[in-house]
C-alpha cells in the first residue's frame, strides 16, 4: 500500500480537476504509437471516503487507511499508464456502507471524471444495496460527465440487467481503417444473485443478454469484413463483466499466470456464455473481478479468461498481498507504406499499489501473427 494523499499527487488531481479536455464518444487508437491502452479498476467498493476503514491491510497501515487511498490509487494509475479507456467492472461503491449511493459513486468515479479521459462501467453485486435499485444506479452512471456507460441497448427492450452495450475502437484517423472499429469491447451485466428460487448463489449472463451479443458480434464482423482489402477474419474483441464464469475453474498453477488465492465464485449453473463467445469467434479475452485475490489469466479454448485482482481497500484482501489493477494494450501492425493497420497483438500486465507501481506478469493474450499461424486438426482423426 502506498501512502495516501501525497500534496504531489494532491496538486496533479488539481490539475487534472482544471483541464478542459473536449469529451469525444469516438475511440481511436494513438496515431503516434498505433496502441489503444485499457486500464481495468475492479472492486472499488468505495463507500463513504476519508471515514471508511480499509479491510485486510497490515497493522501499522489501519490508522491511515480509507477509501481515499483507493481514489489515491487510481489517480496513479492514470498518470503512470495515459490509458486511453478506464473500464470498472462492478462493486464500484460498496452499498452497505454508502449512505448515499450518487454520493458515492461521484467520489468513486472523479479521478476518471477529473483526467477527461473517457470511462466506462458496468455493476457488481454490491452496487445497488445503497439508496439507489440497480437501475438507478447505471442511470446515475450513463449521465455522468465522460462516461461512455450505456444503460441498455435500446432495439432490446426486454433485455436482462442494466449495463450491457458494446463500443467500437476505429482505426487511425487518415488510414484504410479509419471508418471501421478494428478492436470490439463488449460490456455485460452479470447480474448480483439468482432470483431463481430453485437455483441458489450469484446472478448469471441471461439468454437475452447472450442474443444480444450474437447479434452485435455478427453485425460487427460484417461491418468489419466488408468492402475490405483482404479482411476476412473479425476484428477482435475484449468482453468486460463482473461475476466469472465457470470456466475460470479449469485452471491452476500449471496454465495459468498470476495466482489463484480463493474459490472461484461464479453462479451455480452455467448459462453458457463461454460457449457463445467461442461460437462468435471473435472474443479473444475476458475479464472480470469479484473475487479480489485471484488475478490470474488463462487461456481456454484460444480464450483468454482473465481476473483483474482486487483494487480497492475496503474491500476484503489479503494483508501485505498489494492491491492491484490490470492494464491491455491493444497494438496495430505497421504497414508497408509506414502507416497503421489491423490490430496486430493484445499484451496484458498488472500493476501493484506500492511506491513503484510495479509492473508484473506481462504477457500475450493474442497476435495476429499466431492466429494466422494455427494450424486446424481435421475432424475425425486422432
């Protein structure tokens, strides 16, 4: 844990505070760079800032520990990382210690609102026990200032949960992609728990929200393949949501990399969304939070099902285990003509919350290059 509330940091959070930045719905990646840079905050559980004790911190740490150190964290990460997209994905506010939910989750959300960098969330199970229904709470969420929060989309009125929607990244501005989005993001509600009174545990990703996803994956790759010079596989794609699946159960120390400290607390049936991303074909990793002290990444099926490792301090840990936080750079291939093209390879690392900010377990989730590489076992022989 590092301390909170540096007057160095204090003055760059003025700063950031001070900068009138125009907000833009359109994602781009760098054109100076080619990379599209993705920070994940999972577990904020903010509840009602400098008086809310921090859980599973060291002795020494418990005096001077609140959810100020959580907003102290992620103020960091944006000035060490310039992501390019924040994506929170669930227990943003911890509703039982919130006294007042909109309250809270403008102190959790201002230092994405305050870097004019745009932001995107999604609800946890604990987000709506405050003052506010699970619905109100996404409301409140999709009018804040930068947020490129969706409610729901609105050609599926029947649709399950408050929360799911899709945004695009396009190409560099100037290039042959430039028009199209060459990197997917798919946002999910996994919803809080069952409301199946048979089926004990947490909520699951519904038929509805899984037609949904069909049908905006298929609409994607069309947009993507056609009038194209020689696309023919879909652009891929990043899915966001809370609760795992559970599929994050088939791995351990030999296939996976980070670490793997608690059960994983996926709902008790399978709805079969790992199925569906794997039959769309273009989901090439997931990631989710909820359970804080698993932050490992496993590939399943040419999958990638990551945890992000749990980010906030009043929320249960591990004393002297670092809070943590995931970053994904997507990164374009370079053309002959010197200029940017298709999305080439998506890395992914962890960054610990000590005075370094420590980067740790690096990796590929996918490249291009392998993709192209694979070859097909044909069916029927051994």
């Amino acid at each position: 844990m590092y301390s909170p509330y540096s007057t160095k940091l204090l003055l760059i959070f003025v700063i950031l505070s001070l900068l009138e930045v125009s907000k833009s719905s359109e994602l781009r990646f760098d054109r100076k760079n080619g990379e599209f840079r993705i920070l994940q905050v999972a577990d904020m559980h903010y509840g009602d800032g400098k008086t809310t004790p921090c859980e599973d911190v060291l002795p020494e740490q418990m005096h001077s520990c609140s959810d100020l150190n959580t907003t102290d964290f992620v103020i960091r990460m944006i000035r060490a990382e310039k992501p390019h997209l924040i994506v929170f994905t669930g227990d943003n506010i911890y509703g039982f210690d919130a006294k007042d939910a909109a309250k809270s989750m403008d102190s959790a959300f201002a230092p994405a609102i305050s870097s004019n960098i745009p932001w995107a969330a999604i609800l946890g199970n604990h987000d709506q026990e405050s003052t506010l229904t699970r619905e109100g709470v996404m409301k409140h969420t999709v009018g804040m200032k930068n947020t490129l929060s969706q409610l729901n989309p609105p050609d599926i009125p029947d649709i399950d949960g408050f929360g799911n929607y899709n945004l695009e990244v396009h190409g560099i501005e100037g290039s042959e992609l430039a028009n199209k989005s060459v990197l997917n993001l798919y946002f999910l509600d996994s919803g809080d728990y069952s409301t199946v009174q048979s089926i004990p545990g947490y909520g699951w990703i519904k038929a509805s929200q899984q037609f949904w996803f069909q049908r905006t994956s298929k609409k994607l790759k069309k947009a993507y393949t056609q009038n194209s010079n020689g696309m023919k596989a879909p652009a891929p794609g990043l899915a966001y949501f809370h609760i795992p699946l559970p599929e994050y159960a088939n791995f351990d120390s030999s296939n996976f990399t980070g670490v793997r400290q608690e059960g994983i607390s996926s709902a008790s049936i399978n709805s079969g969304f790992f199925t569906t991303m794997v039959e769309a074909g273009d989901v090439k990793a997931a990631f989710a939070g909820h359970d804080h002290i698993n932050d490992f990444c496993g590939k399943l099926m040419n999958i990638n099902l990551c945890y992000a490792g749990g980010f906030g301090y009043h929320a249960y840990g591990k004393a002297g285990w670092s809070r943590r936080a995931r970053m994904v750079v997507a990164s374009l291939e370079k053309t002959g003509k010197g200029g940017w093209g298709a999305v080439n390879s998506i890395k992914t690392w962890k960054r610990l919350d000590d005075e370094h900010l420590t980067t740790i377990d690096t990796q590929v989730l996918w490249s291009k290059r392998s993709a192209g590489a694979r070859r097909k076992k044909p069916i029927g022989h051994q």
